[in-house]
C-alpha cells in the first residue's frame, strides 16, 4: 500500500511538471486559452489551461487587464434571443429538457470560465485578487457590472458558511497571520506588536476570525472581544495601556469592538453576520456566566451628516459647534441619535453604514457615549462619540425580521428620548 501510494506521488508530480512546463511554452494569447479552457480541450487538461490563464492574467498590463474584462462581459455574455426563443419553448412544453437548455443558455459563459479556472492549488485567492481588479473599474465602466454579478454569485458560493472555518486568533498563532491581523485592523488601528499583545494576551480578550479552506493563511473577516463587567463606554479606557486584566470567569458582558473585513475581492459577500453569531455561541459555551453581548462600535458618517446641517435652523447652531470641537457633550450625544434614528437613505433605510449592520442582525441601539474615542480617526468621523448596539438573543430574529420588512430601527427608550432632547447650544441672536 505504502509503495502504490508512494509511487502515485511521483507519477503525479511528474505529470504536474510536465503540464507546467507544456503550460509555459504554450503561445496562444489568453483569450484562445480561455477559449481552450470552455472546449473540450479543458475537459483533459484543464488544470493546466487554468494555470497558465492565471498566470497570462496576472502579467497583463492596467490596460490588457480591462480589456480583458471587456471580453469576458461581451463575448462570454448571454444569448438573450436564444433564450426568449427557448422560454417560449418552454412556456408551452415545460419537460425536463428544455428546462436544463434553458438553464444552461440563461448562464453566462463566463461563469463557467471562472469555474473552470478555479482549479490549480491557489486560483481561489488569485480569482479573489482579480475581482479586487474588476472593483476598481466599475465606477468609470459601469457596464462591467454584469460581469462583477457573476464574479459575486460564483464567490458567495464557493465562501457559504459551510465551508467557513472559525479560529480563535491568540498570541501564540503563527506570526504569518499575526502579521495580517494588523495590517488588516480596519476600526481601530494596531500601533506596534505590544498593542497586539495588548488585544490578544490578557484573560479578558479575545480575537475570532474566518478562514476558507482554500486560502488557509487569509483571514476574511475577524472580530476582537473584551470581556468586561459592565458595558463599555470608551474605547480609550478599554485600550487603555494601563488597565487591569479582568479574569475571564467574572466577566458579564462581552463587546464587540472592532470588526475588519478583510478581503476587498469578497466585497458584498457578508460575514459578519455569522461570524458574530458563532462567536456568541463559543463565548457562550466557554464563559457560561456571561449576561450580555453588545458592540462599542464607530459612528462613521456622523460627521459627515453634521456638515450638511449646519444651515439647518434647529441643528445648526450645534452642528457648528460639534465640529469645530465646541460642543458640550449633551449635544454630540442628541446629534448622534439623531443622525442614527433619522437621518435616512432614499430608500428609508439608515444614513450609517454600521447601524444598517448591526440593525440588520437584530441587534438595537443601546446607548450613546460622547468623548469614547479620542483617536484621530474617532475625531474626524464623529468628534469622539460611540455607540453601543445590544444583541439580545431573546429579540434578534424578530428585530431582524422588523428591519428587513419595514426598515423599523429598535432603540432603547433612552436613545429614542435623546433623539428628540433639546438642545444646549442655540443660534446666536442678530445683532441690531
């Protein structure tokens, strides 16, 4: 058994090596190649066609790159009178075989190109870098959307939950992965090592990521947890550099303070849904004790709103002073519930990003802190102040389910009175 298997190993590498070499010398542009991969051709030797097409791709020029983009959204594109004429077929005879012809003509081309490349060891992550590409053009080549819709729909099932790996990220995992962790901190930045160690080391921290078996060194979304008595109203005191650790078994809540996503290619393919509830459920099973589960989470658009009320004759006077660093805190504490309970999209759902998040997993908003972060970036967003999102595990689904069916944002009585507080700073009054 042990010699079989020892020689299918060398026979296999013998034959790799053959297949790249062949690849390598192989001088059709990439588009016969792709056009070899589609066709029988790809059937034999398609992990071959598949790694030199990535391999062509990856030396294209910003220019080749687009065009070839523009060949997969054109000439790998639907047949639409093709499959009007067969809907019709099928809307009179609806057998098994017209609707297994007209699958196979609704789906583009391309996508089967795309499963097809995603064959050699490493055409995952090389498949995600290439759509980072196709990102960046979708705003000056919009029509490039359509192939930007097939590169999503392939990526959300090949990175569905059931292939999604939890791991608990400590100070002792692989430096290789540490080392993305802080490249990757997206809320609030990672200074050096010794702030990492801070994060991950004490017995009231944790860290929880996502992998994919396909890319087993690239963390797709992770989240850092404080475990703490009470809830927390400042990042800065839960950073700070002088606190004292909390043992893990007295703890009673558990913050979520910063969430990263961490691959631009899988942008609009969700995680952080299941990653928080996972997490709540290790948590829970680790730290039974544990009453409440709740977020410290960045206001990033708050800022931004305030600019656009400075005219206004009820906020404006406070909108002013908000920003140039004036304002009492009573004021930055009403603008922001204002902002996160009012101020709407067109389609009535909330202005900030991370309230439509976490409003969309269920969770509602608690509380609301003035001078919570006094970091540059917590300045420039919302002049400091945070906000606490609760999940309460007995009302999620059902807040869930308000929210996505009627836009209804739940928030504690407290937020929804300091929505509507008067406010301290007024107009100034004309002079004669």
């Amino acid at each position: 058994m042990q010699r079989n298997r020892f020689l299918g190993d060398i026979l296999s590498q013998l034959f790799d090596r053959r297949g790249a070499l062949h690849g390598k010398d192989d001088t059709r542009d990439i588009y016969a190649l792709c056009q070899a991969l589609l066709s029988a051709e790809g059937e034999v030797s398609g992990f071959r066609l598949a790694a030199t097409v990535l391999e062509r791709y990856a030396a294209l020029t910003a220019d080749d790159k687009t065009a070839f983009f523009y060949y997969l959204n054109s000439d790998l594109d639907i047949d639409a009178a093709k499959i009007a004429e067969i809907a019709a077929q099928y809307a009179n005879e609806p057998t098994p075989e017209l609707f297994k012809t007209l699958s196979q003509a609704a789906e583009p081309k391309r996508q089967e190109l795309l499963r097809r490349l995603n064959q050699p060891v490493g055409a995952t992550a090389a498949l995600v870098s290439m759509r980072v590409d196709l990102l960046k053009l979708l705003r000056d080549h919009p029509d490039l959307k359509r192939t930007n819709h097939d590169f999503a729909h392939l990526l959300r099932s090949w990175f569905n939950r059931g292939f999604l790996v939890l791991q608990q990220i400590s100070w002792d995992t692989p430096a290789r992965i540490l080392d993305k962790i802080v490249a990757y901190e997206a809320v609030h930045e990672i200074d050096d090592w010794d702030d990492l160690r801070r994060r991950l080391y004490p017995p009231d921290r944790r860290c929880f990521a996502f992998f994919h078996p396909a890319m087993p060194d690239e963390p797709l979304i992770f989240v850092e947890v404080a475990l703490t008595k009470d809830i927390p109203g400042s990042i800065d005191q839960l950073l700070s550099e002088g606190r004292t650790p909390l043992d893990a078994d007295q703890a009673k809540s558990a913050v979520f303070y910063s969430i990263s996503n961490c691959q631009k290619g899988l942008t609009g393919i969700s995680f952080g849904n299941l990653l928080i509830k996972q997490v709540v459920a290790e948590l829970s099973l680790e730290c039974p004790q544990l009453e409440t589960f709740v977020t410290l989470s960045p206001i990033p658009g708050m800022n931004k709103w305030l600019a656009t009320q400075v005219d206004d004759p009820d906020h404006g006077a406070a909108a002013q002073a908000i920003l140039a660093g004036d304002g009492p805190e009573d004021d930055i504490r009403a603008m922001a519930a204002r902002y996160l309970l009012v101020a709407k999209r067109g389609d009535g759902m909330p202005l900030d990003p991370v309230t439509r998040f976490h409003l969309g997993n269920g969770a509602e908003v608690h509380d609301i802190h003035a001078g919570a972060d006094s970091s540059a970036n917590g300045m420039a967003q919302s002049s400091g102040a945070m906000v606490n999102y609760l999940y309460n595990l007995t009302q999620t689904e059902r807040n869930h389910e308000d929210f996505a069916m009627a836009s209804t944002l739940v928030a504690a009585r407290s937020v929804q009175i300091l929505s509507t507080a008067s406010l301290q700073t007024k107009p100034k009054e004309p002079t004669a």
